[in-house]
C-alpha cells in the first residue's frame, strides 16, 4: 500500500499535463485507452481521447438503490467511488461469438470466431476492481481449463490502477481486504502502474507508482518530478481517510456464517422484497456465469454460437428437464449470496465478494448484501436463544 | 478413494465441436433412443479413452446443445453410444436424425464412476430409469474385469414394465452366475410377474456386507435420496457411495457458472461424486 512507499521506489508525481501525455504514449502505442467519463449522469467506462475527458471536479452519493452525481473537489479527476459499470465487460465480454458452423455435403464444418486483436489500457481501476481483475484471472485462466478468449483479452491489457481517497456511500472493501489501498504487494496486484490523487495546496496530484516494466517505461517517457517523502505521506494519509469513513463492512466470518445458513428462515424474507432483477448479477465485477445461444441464418446454412453473461437469478438459469431447479426467489438469492460469499472459498479459495457495493447502490429496492449477511447472524442468535 | 480424474481439454479445443457421424439409431423406450456415433479420425482416441460415467456435450446445427452421458461403447475406433430422453428441444430434434446424419460433439468431460480405485470390493449398483444409461459402461467395466471384484449386485428401478431400458443387457448381465440382478417397477398391469414398488425395497433384501460394500447409484434425485438412506441403514457410508448428478450446463468445463452446487461445477467436479463431498445435496432444498 501506499504507506509503504518511498521515493526510491521509482515513484513520481504526476500533474494533468503528464496524465495526458501518459495517455497520448499509449495511445500512440496502439492502446485504446478505457477510462471513467460523464456519459448521461453517470460514470461509465468508455475511450477516453485525452485526460479532459476524465470527470474533472465530479464526486457521486450513493446509498441503496440510489445514485447521483455532484460537484465534488474542483479538478480532481478520481474523486468518486466504483461507478456502475465494472471492468470485466472489457475482459469477458457480454456476449460474443464463439465460432461459426457452416454446412457442407453431408455434414458441416466449423469455425472458431478469431480471438480479440488490439491492446487495451484500462485507466482508474480502483483496488477493489483490480481484486475483481485477478479474481476473474483465476476464474478463467488458473482453475484447470483457460478460457482462451479472456486469456487473450487479458495478455493485451495494461492496467493504471487508482488507490481510493474517499469512501463511496455504499462500499466496503477495507472489510473484504481489498482496498481502499493495494491491499497485495503492488507486485502481485496486477497493476502496471498505481496512481493515487492528493492534494497540496489546493491543486490535485497524482503520486504515481510503477509497477511493472510496461509501467516504468511509460513513466520514464513523461516529463514529471520523483516523489519526496512528503507527497507519499500525503498520498497515504488520503487513503487512510478512506478507510476511516466508510460506513459499512462485512462481519468477518461471513463465509461460515453463510455455510451454515442454508435453510435459514431469512431467505424468504429476503426474497420478498428482492425482484430477481439480476441487476447485482450485471454490475458485479466478478460474477462469471454465462449461457450460450445456438442460432441459424433464415436459409438454415450457416449457424453460430454465442456466449452472453447470464444471472442465476432467472429461472432459465438452473432449468433441468423442463423446469428450474431453484423455483423460489429465496433460493434463487441464496444461490448468489452464498457462492459469492461462501462457495466460492471451496472453488477458488477466497471470497468472490470484493466490497465495491455495486449491488447495494444498483439494486432497485436497496438490498444490502452486508445487511443481510448480518441478518443471518442476528436471527442465528435468537434461534439459539429460544432454543 | 480418489474420484477418476477429468481429462482437460486443450484450450484451443474449448468450444470447437467436432462433426460425428449417427451410423446407428436405436429406439429404446417410447421416448428413448440410442445413438451410436462415429468420431472423426482427430477425435477419435480421445473418444476411445472416454472414462465410464463421462459425457458429451452433443449439437444439434442451429439447435442448441445439452450434455448425454456416454452409455457405452461400440467396437473400437472410438465409436460411442448415447441414449437420450427426449424431453426438451434439443433433445426432440436429436430424436428426428437417421443414420448417415451429423452430430457436434464436444468432451468427453467430468470424472467417471471410480472403477479402478474400487477393485477389491464389493460393487452395487443402483439405477433407477434413464439413471441406467451412464451406469452401463460402469457395469461393463465391472464385467470386462469381473474377478477385480467381489459380490457385484445390479439393482434396477423403472416407472412400469413398458420403461425398463436395456432390458436385453438386464438379461445378459442376469444370465451371468457371478452377477446379481435384480428389477422393480412402481406400478404394472398384465402380464408382469416381476417386482412392484420402489428400488429401495431392492436395497432392503440384497445380500451385502457393508464394509466391503461400494455403491455406484444414478436416477431421479428422489430416486437417489431414498436409496441413500436404505444403503445407510444397510451400513453403506457416505465414503463408500458415488452418485452421477445432473444440473443445466452450458461449457462441460466449470466456466459458465450454471452447474455450480455448494461448493463444486458438476460437469467438472462431478458428475459422478462421492455423497461425503456433497453432504448438503438431499438436505437444502432448491440447492
């Protein structure tokens, strides 16, 4: 994390001037540089041309079910929480084609849609999304089979990650150990380049860490100064308010807690009032589950197949033999809360939850996984109680 | 006792299907059908090296796909039979190709029945309808090496006389003086002087002695359940049984998420499984 940094560390600091001719490098370099931007009242992660099209003085309120955009600190360019959009549609598309079959005498023959081609920076990816990054790493390219189509989006993606200065109304990733610093050894991280935003004097900076040697070649390569121990205390000392203020967290033995609570009463409950909307699902930035389609053209000569990100929260999701395995809402929620928090430690050995609070923000009547992870406790206790 | 493990596909291989050809149709029940297929000659050893209790992902041109697990193999060179309900959409245009048609196939996938790692005991076999199908190349396995074994016991469960798949391998097994067969149905009419009520009550009155006892079962999951318990209650553990699950999958190789259960993919990690590493699976309903 940032409060392990020195100024031997290769650090620099970075004003508005380098961050545009960072972008300008890459861009030069052939990178579609993906970044945050205004687009209809939220922040949503699109090319960017330059860093004006950051969202400059932007800061947004989120709470259950509700987002909004404001002024925040002028001319702070990363002075706002996770937006909606996580980073995976970039790695793992929303639905792509896989291959193409041809019919042929007697038979058909088919063909494999070409791998993604072209290089993609991803710009501002907050820790807990860079967590998210190495969780679908592991997902699609180091649990047996590698996805070959994630796994080439992925070896031409450079990442320039951005350390949090300031909680988000529904986050909770210092209770899920992955930010609001790099909680991992930046090495380990999966980050290029670390940039965390401070301010002295009133104007903002950027302390910028290099990480790999991609990122300490682009550093070089811009006109900036190296860092004194007095702008990487700031730059810690900002972090550390983030984690100061945020409001919410995970209890800590969630993944038990869940394990055991399988047929727990307060499933229903939940499932009352959740609509199985499957918008956690969309705006999660590690669910992974897809489906396929299988189409023909109107003359039946040519078919393809296609692969879209799918949500256990509808029925079609666990159909066997003509009908859904889970029926009920409240298994259906289950089935999501609980591999996230829980399975997901048998399959891949830690949490599928990073705490960026999408679900919470997103979800159109407020369900706060925290809440409801902290739901199970409390009725667990009075079940004992009366028992 | 280690479940056998999945052949890994290569990554170029993931989602290419490989056209085979039906160079048989068999009809088996009035809703079940066999189809023999012929592999490709680049898919055609890894198709002979299929494990008992894998299967297929099969394609349907511009249908869709749905996993069939292998019910047994025909010859050599690879040719593989797969026997097949059908009861969704892809499964009823399956039921319309002939002879001479082409099929994609993807796999085979998932770990099999434990065959090998249970030589030395004694092995029943628990099947209740179309449960029987991933069952039969386990049984054949069991035959081909029949003195690896012990007592080696086929319990077969159908809804009616008229639904008793494989009925003519039912009989060559039964002819066979080292092999115990024994069938019900839930209900006949007529001129059936067999067995009527549930496979459990099969369970019930089998000769076994539990600590050499392993028990391979695939059915209905109510199916599966009940015959758990009366396996239990005959002193076979959880350690001891393996059952082949079934849930909706889209990739055969745990990277879709559909088939997810607790903590496992079962097109990876199962289908077949061994109940201690699946203890919730009877207990939650809608896991």
């Amino acid at each position: 994390m940032a409060g392990a940094t020195r100024p031997d560390d290769g650090a620099c600091v970075l004003d508005t001037g380098a961050l545009e001719q960072l972008i300008e490098l890459l861009r030069a370099d052939g990178y579609r540089v993906v970044g945050p931007q205004v687009t209809d009242g939220a922040i949503v992660l699109n090319t960017i041309a330059g860093a004006s099209d950051l969202p400059a003085g932007v800061t947004d309120d989120q709470e259950p079910g509700r987002y909004r955009l404001r002024q925040g600190t002028p001319e702070a360019l990363f002075g706002y929480a996770a937006p909606p959009q996580g980073w995976k549609r970039f790695l793992f598309a929303p639905d792509e084609t896989l291959w193409r079959a041809v019919r042929t005498e007697g038979g058909f023959r088919c063909e494999e849609e070409p791998l993604a081609s072209g290089r993609t920076a991803m710009l501002g990816v907050r820790p807990c999304d860079l967590r998210a990054v190495d969780i679908l790493d592991q997902v699609f390219t180091r649990s047996g089979v590698v996805d070959p189509r994630y796994q080439a989006r992925r070896a031409a993606t450079l990442i320039i990650a951005v350390e949090c200065t300031q909680a988000g109304g529904t986050c909770f990733c210092a209770s899920m150990g992955s930010g609001p610093d790099i909680v991992a050894d930046d090495a380990n991280s999966g980050a290029d380049i670390i940039l965390t935003e401070y301010t002295t004097a009133g104007a903002p900076l950027l302390l910028a860490r290099p990480v790999s040697g991609r990122g300490g070649e682009l550093l070089a390569s811009v006109q900036c100064r190296q860092a004194t121990a007095a702008d990487c205390e700031a730059a810690a000392e900002a972090v550390k308010s983030a984690a100061r203020s945020m409001g919410r967290q995970m209890p800590a033995d969630v993944a038990t807690l869940v394990g055991r609570s399988l047929d727990h009463p307060h499933w229903e409950d939940v499932a009352a009032r959740c609509l199985g909307c499957g918008n956690c699902t969309a705006v999660c930035p590690t669910c992974f589950c897809s489906t396929v389609e299988d189409s023909t053209d109107i003359a039946g000569t040519t078919a393809e197949r296609r692969r879209r990100w799918d949500s256990c929260f509808t029925r079609d999701f666990s159909t066997l033999h003509g009908g859904p395995i889970r029926s009920s809402g409240a298994a259906r929620y289950r089935q999501w809360l609980a591999h996230k928090l829980a399975h997901w430690w048998e399959q891949f050995g830690r949490s599928g939850c990073v705490g960026c609070g999408r679900c919470i923000t997103w979800c159109p009547v407020g369900i706060d996984i925290t809440a409801e992870a902290r739901a199970l406790t409390e009725r667990e206790g009075r079940t004992d109680a009366n028992h | 006792m280690a479940i056998t493990a999945p052949l890994v596909q290569p990554a170029s291989h993931l989602w290419s299907i490989s056209p085979w050809r039906i160079s048989h149709v068999r009809r088996e029940l009035a809703d079940t059908f066999t189809l023999t297929l012929d592999p490709p000659a680049d898919a055609a050893d890894a198709a002979a090296a299929f494990l008992p209790g894998q299967f297929n992902m099969l394609y349907v041109f511009g249908c869709g796909e749905v996993p069939i697990s292998i019910s047994g193999a025909a010859g050599e060179g690879g040719r593989l039979k797969h026997t097949i309900r059908a009861v969704g959409a892809v499964t009823r245009a399956l039921r319309q190709l002939r002879a001479g048609d082409v099929v994609g196939v993807r796999g085979p996938f998932g770990a099999g029945w434990p065959i090998d790692d249970t030589a030395g005991s004694d092995v029943v076999i628990v099947a209740g309808g179309i449960g029987l199908a991933p069952l039969r190349p386990a049984v054949e396995a069991i035959l081909h090496a029949r003195e690896r074994y012990g007592r080696f016991i086929v319990l077969y469960g159908a809804r009616s006389p008229e639904d008793i798949l494989f009925a003519r391998d039912l009989g060559r097994w039964s002819s066979r003086l080292d092999t115990y067969v024994d069938v019900t149905v839930d209900r006949a009419a007529g001129a059936w002087r067999g067995n009527v009520g549930l496979v459990t009550a099969l369970i019930a009155r089998v000769g076994l002695e539990a600590e050499h006892t392993v028990a391979f079962l695939c059915g209905p999951e109510a199916m599966m359940r009940f015959a758990v318990g009366a396996l239990a209650k005959r002193g076979v553990e959880a350690g001891r049984t393996y059952l082949s699950l079934e849930r909706n999958m889209k990739c055969g190789v745990g990277l879709c998420g559909r088939c997810q259960l607790a903590g496992h993919f079962v097109c990876r990690d199962g289908p077949v499984f061994r109940l201690d590493r699946i203890p919730n699976v009877f207990q939650v309903r809608e896991l």
